[in-house]
C-alpha cells in the first residue's frame, strides 16, 4: 500500500491483529521468556521459529509473519534472554547461552523440528545451532547472517550508537540505531523506535550484556567461520543486500557457495535488515523455499 507515494509499512498490530495467536511468557531455563505463536494453521503444521538480531525482538519480524502464516505454518517468534521482553541477563551473552536457550524453548514448546529463520544474531545463532542439532531443524533461513570477524571501526561505531540509545533513549537516539540496520530511513517507523525506547528503558535492561559479542575478544572466540557456512546440515536460504554492512555482493555470493545446500537471494535498496526493507522480496522467497523443503517432509 502507498501513502504519499510512500511504501506504507504495516505495524505489528496491524498485522497481526486478524491472525489466531497467543502471547504469553514461558519458563525457559530460568528467563521469564515472551514467546508469541502464530497456531491459525492448525494442528501438525510445521513451525518455523524466528530469532531476532543484537539487541533486537519478535517486533524485527513485522514485515513477515502474515506470508508465513498464510502459507500454512505456524510461526513462534521470541525474545532472547535480555532481549526484549524476557527477562533481563545478568552476565555478558555468548552464542552458547543463545543455544542453550533455543534448544530449552523448542523442549518447552514441544516441538520436535523446526525451520529457524534468523536475521543478524539470528543468523550467527543458526549456523552454530544447526551443525550440533540437525535433528532439530528441517532448514533454515540466514538473513544478513553476522558473527564473521570484521572492521573494528565498524563494531565500535556500532557499539557508540548503541550504548547512547540505552543511556538516554530519547526517540531521536533510538531512530539513530535502528538506522544502523536499516538502510532508508523512511523504513524506520514510528511504532519500532516506540518499541526500543520501552525496551532500553526497562529496569535491568543491559546493552553491555546482549551487545558482548561485539568485544573482540568475545567475538573471536564465538566467531563464525567459512567452516561454519560449510557445516550446514540442512538446506539453507542465504538472504544478503546491496548495502550489507559486513561485507559486499560478490562477499554474500561466496558465503552462500560455501553451504551444502544453499540457495541466495540478493535484496537491493537494503541494509542489515533486508526481511523488513526488502519484504516484498523476502517473502516470496522465504515462503516458496519452505514449502518446497516442507513437501514430503513428517509433519512438525
């Protein structure tokens, strides 16, 4: 829809509001965990689990819950420990903590196998997940994926931006964050820079904590590797932009080769966020690359 000549981009209630869904808080290895569930298609329909970036929450996925919805599966989305709404961490986050969890919500949730489709930190999250737990995954889908080791003057200007959102999350600093994943700021609505601010400034709400990746030392340690992408043990959707931060076209193409069963998808005018400036695009390919890998497949 336009307005203006402006793409309108739908709120989340706004898309939402008509689908059959729950939101609730689950006990998961300790966090008082928000999940909410997308159930409108029915018992035994295959889930697909999406799993949010840096400091990020189930509000990043807006743009695509609806296509995967009416495309017949069911679609949890959560916060992450410190994230969002589950309770706040009280000690520096590393993938294995995100895994840890992951592996503790789909037991809670009782979901067998899952698609997990994962956007920055959700994409790190997934590479490392899934060569330890194939069985837990059907395929999934790699949204501007992060963990590679990159510019440290890139994660400190990140970092800067990001630590003075939290510190006074005014809606002009939060708006200054979310630019460092999106790409137009036209794309920036309202309603997710009112999220963050709420979010940042929840008591026990830690940047230090969720952002820990970002330390060298840190992200060394836990890094992802060309190794990781060749690990990949089910079939994988690499999604990149023409204005990825970490890394160029020709970069995307070559991690996307790296996997064993990888298909690429290139989403122009975007950033670090192509699933929301790219929705359109990412939809469509999102959904048709589920359901082929869902065809034939047991049914969970």
């Amino acid at each position: 829809m336009n307005r203006g000549g402006k793409r309108h981009l739908a709120t989340f209630w706004e898309e939402i509001a008509d689908l059959e869904h729950t939101l609730r808080y689950v006990d998961v290895r300790g966090y008082r965990t928000r999940v909410l569930d997308f159930t409108g298609a029915g018992p035994g329909a295959q889930t697909v689990i999406l799993a949010n970036g840096t400091s990020g929450h189930i509000e990043a996925w807006t743009q695509n819950v609806r296509a995967f919805v009416e495309a017949g599966f069911r679609v949890v989305g959560y916060d992450y420990p410190g994230h969002g709404y589950t309770s706040p961490a009280d000690h520096p986050l590393e993938i294995r903590d995100y895994e840890e969890h992951l592996l503790a919500l789909l037991d809670t949730l009782e979901l067998e196998r899952v698609h997990l489709a994962g956007e920055s930190l959700g994409g790190w999250l997934a590479l490392k997940f899934a060569p330890k737990h194939p069985e837990r995954l059907h395929t999934v889908i790699l949204s501007a994926p992060g963990g590679r080791m990159i510019a440290e003057a890139r994660l400190d200007k990140t970092q800067s931006v990001s630590t003075q959102a939290v510190s006074e999350p005014t809606f002009d600093n939060v708006k200054k964050r979310l630019q460092v994943v999106i790409h137009d700021p036209d794309n920036i609505t309202d309603e997710l820079v009112r999220v963050r601010q709420a979010i940042y400034a929840r008591d026990g709400f830690s940047m230090a904590n969720v952002s820990a990746l970002r330390e060298p030392e840190r992200r060394w340690r836990n890094r992802v590797t060309d190794e990781d992408f060749a690990a990949v043990p089910v079939p994988a959707l690499m999604v990149w932009t023409d204005n990825e931060p970490t890394g160029d076209e020709a970069e995307g193409e070559r991690l996307c080769g790296l996997l064993p069963d990888g298909e690429y998808l290139l989403v122009r005018g975007a950033a670090h966020w192509p699933q929301w400036e790219g929705a359109a695009e990412f939809n469509a390919a999102a959904v048709a690359f589920l359901k082929k890998h869902a065809s034939g497949m047991d049914r969970q």
